[in-house]
C-alpha cells in the first residue's frame, strides 16, 4: 500500500527557511518522479515541485529561485527546501507522485505559515 508522510512544517517569519520531508512507503521509490503541492484554504492544490527519478527539477514560477526540491532514494524521501519565505507561501504542503496516479496516497499533509 502507498503512504506519503510529510513532515517538516511549521510557523516562521517573513524571509525564513524551513525543510519539509515526504517519507514513502509501498512503492519502488526510485523509480517514481515526484512532487510537492500545496493548498491554501479556499484554493486549488498546485503543484510547486516536481522531481524525476534521475533528478531533473522543474518549480512552479512562485517558487523559482526559493525552493529547491531533493531525494534521497536510499532513505525513500523527497525534500522540500524553502527559502526565501513569503506570506504568500502560507499552505499545507503534500507530497505524490505527478500526474494523478494514486489519488488514494495523499496524506495528510504539513503546515507552513509564513508570518508578516
């Protein structure tokens, strides 16, 4: 069965930094691409990261330049680097694999608040 954890959220302030975590479970993880997303309330999820199983990335125009996105296949983990925070960033942060492919996977998610 297919389960994302994320982790690494948390309330910082304008300017900060924070390190999210997606550990997975259940699949042949090196295989996949993977991304984050994010949903502030009342709005659609968006994909801000996305990474390939031989590591190209590609962000979002909001993030470019702020987050950087990683893995490491050895401990089945992808990685979120954000810096650079603003207000605007203020999300529930998830992690998947593109594309739709396990809509079942989704996991609860971690908060970011970005203070002003």
């Amino acid at each position: 069965q297919v389960q994302l954890v994320e982790s690494g959220g948390g309330l910082v302030q304008t300017g900060g930094s924070l390190r999210l975590s997606c550990a997975a479970s259940g699949i042949a993880f090196s295989v996949y691409d993977m991304a984050w997303y994010r949903q502030a309330p009342g709005k659609q999820r968006e994909a801000v990261a996305t990474i390939t199983s031989v590591g190209s990335t590609t962000y979002a125009d909001s993030v470019k330049g702020r987050f950087t996105i990683s893995r490491n296949n050895a401990k089945k983990t992808v990685y979120l680097q954000m810096n650079s925070l603003k207000p605007e960033d203020t999300a529930t942060y998830y992690c998947n694999v593109p594309r739709g492919i396990w809509p079942q996977a989704w996991g609860q998610g971690t908060q970011v608040t970005v203070s002003s």
